[in-house]
C-alpha cells in the first residue's frame, strides 16, 4: 500500500460553518487520523495515510515563508513517502502551487493541494470528494504539483481561482486540465518526468510589487524611483501586454527609469486566456525595447511567484530576466 502524508495549513476545509459565517479552525480540533476516520470513512483504504499539521491559517494570511516551510517539510519526509496532499485555503492556493512547482528539481512523486467551499464537517461539504480524490491521486505516478479540485486536476503553475461561491473553484486557463475523476479517472496529457537527483530550495524575495493597470493610472506610482527599493515589478497590462504610451498617459518615463536602476518588470495580462505578445502593439514594443519581460501565457500567480523564487536565487538582473523567460516547471508554453 502507498504511504501518503497529508499535511494541513488550513483554509475553509479545517473551519467551522456557523449560521452563513465561516470561523477561524478551533485549534483545539484534532486533524489527526482519527478525525479523518470519523469524517471520512474509508479514507484509509486508499493509502497509508500520516498527517500533519503545519500550522492552520486563512490562506489570505500566508506569506513566501509559509511556501518555504512546507517544501521544507516535504523534503524532509521526501524518501518517507510516495505522495503528498496539503489542504490549503482556495483563496491563495494557486500562488502556494505556484511556488512549490518552482522549488522541487526532478521531482518523482505528486504534491496535490486542495481544500473546499464548504467546511468538513458539514452537510453538503466537498471537501470529501476533494480529499478521497486527492489522496487517491497522491498514490498515482504522476511527478507533479497539482490542485485536484471538483474532480479535476490541474497544473498547479497553471491554475487560478475563478470562484468564489461554486464548486467549480478552479481552472486553468492556458492548460488542459491533467486528469478527471468521473466513473473512473481520466489522465489526460503526460507528465513532466524527472531526469536527474531531487533537489528543493525554497527562498523567495518577497519584495515585489503587483500592479494592475486601469485608465488614468499614475507611472510614479507603479513603479518605485529605484530598483533599490524593490527589484521587481509584476504588470497585469491590457489584452496582448498593451501599456499606455500615449503623451497624456504615458507610463513609460516610470518604466524606463526602473528598468535602467536595475529593476526587473515583468508585463502579464488581465485577460485570463491566450498569450501576451508585446510586437503586437506599440505600448508592448516600447516596453519590450526598454527591457521588459513578457509573461506569455503565465498566470499572474506563476508571475509573482517566479520572479519572487528567482530573485532570492540570482543577484544579477540579466539571470532573472534569461530564466523569467524559460519553461522552468511546466508554467509557461512558450
Ligand atoms: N478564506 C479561505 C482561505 O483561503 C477560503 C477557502 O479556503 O476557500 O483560507
């Protein structure tokens, strides 16, 4: 039988419904194998299960430390097990999948995150498809971070929340889904094998920032004076990487003077599907003449979480812009 460690951060999955408000987990509840006994009969069929938890936060309150404790804890217990479920809020979950795609090298085993809408120990909870799916999944050779969520599994690095109040939580916009559980599960593409020793290192330089740009947006305020005080700037631009270039709204001056301090700029897109491509239009070339990076078909939480992991690994600018653009974990197509 497969050995599978859960290991618990918390979320909705470990809170307690009262009335139409969903509590902070009592930290008194024991998420121990008995509890998923009771709450999950069954569940101990599937695999051998250990678990622990790390500590039990609304996702909206973790933080590039808590990404690095966990893949600490998982390659402490890497040789120990065949697979790995964390529950994990849905809010930040695709930046946490994000992150760990990026620290494990060669990675052999599967490392699923999910959670729920609706609390465990509830009537109508999902959180018992998704929990008896993931840990179903962890047992399968399948060499990947992934969010099984609502009976799909997803690229973790290609995965964003796009629900608030269905099930249906997840997708991932630029990716086929991996697999779906249905009468029985479905795989859908290949994996992405191992071809060398595993290897973790989780750092990351949380000292970025994340703009969104709207009509009438200030360049001063996107981008800081220096790349001293932060060394890269994420831009969700308009459609294919569009920035206002025009006299009135220019933002390139700001652009301009932090890319040559150093800084690294980054374009994504607020529109969730397809490819940035900054030749399209002039507000993409001149970016792009200045030094910008494009995103391509990266979710904004592949962006931040690249460029905050390649910060903390790579202390010259043109390393992190040469390895932005690279495929380093499945996260971008192109
Ligand atoms: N606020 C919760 C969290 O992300 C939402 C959820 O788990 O669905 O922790």
């Amino acid at each position: 039988m497969k050995r599978i460690l859960i290991l618990h951060t918390g979320g909705t999955i470990t809170m307690q419904l009262h009335d139409n408000t969903i509590d902070a987990t009592d930290s008194s509840q024991p998420f121990n194998l008995a509890f998923f006994e009771e709450q999950i009969p069954g569940l101990q069929e599937i695999a051998r299960i250990a678990s622990e938890t790390l500590f039990l936060e609304d996702s909206s309150n973790m933080l590039p430390s808590h990404w690095a404790n966990i893949a600490g804890v998982i390659d402490d217990n890497y040789a120990r097990y065949d697979g790995f479920v964390i529950l994990h809020g849905t809010d930040t979950m695709a930046y946490t999948a994000s992150a760990l795609s990026f620290c494990f090298e060669n990675l052999e085993k599967p490392i699923v995150l999910t959670g729920s809408q609706v609390p465990l120990g509830n009537r109508r909870t999902d959180a018992r498809r998704n929990l008896i799916n993931s840990v179903e999944l962890a047992t399968l050779n399948i060499p990947e971070v992934c969010i099984c969520f609502n009976d799909r599994v997803y690229r973790g690095n290609r995965a964003t929340k796009i629900s608030i109040g269905d099930f249906d939580a997840f997708s991932s916009p630029n990716h086929p889904v991996l697999a779906e559980f249905g009468l029985k599960l479905s795989i859908h593409t290949s994996y992405r094998p191992g071809s060398g020793p595993f290897a973790t290192s989780a750092r990351f330089d949380p000292g970025i920032r994340l703009v969104k740009l709207f009509p009438g947006m200030e360049g001063s305020w996107m981008f800081p004076e220096t790349a001293d005080a932060c060394r890269g700037v994420v831009v969700e631009a308009y459609g294919s990487g569009n920035i206002p270039y025009g006299r009135q709204q220019s933002i390139m001056p700001a652009l301009k003077r932090y890319i040559d301090s150093g800084g690294v700029a980054v374009i994504t897109s607020q529109a969730l599907h397809d490819e940035v491509d900054l030749n399209k239009y002039e507000g993409g070339r001149m970016a792009l003449k200045y030094g910008a990076v494009s995103g391509g078909d990266m979710t904004t939480e592949a962006c931040v979480s690249k460029l905050m992991y390649l910060l903390a690994h790579h202390s010259d600018v043109q390393s992190v812009k040469e390895r932005f653009r690279m495929n380093l974990a499945g996260e971008r197509s192109t």
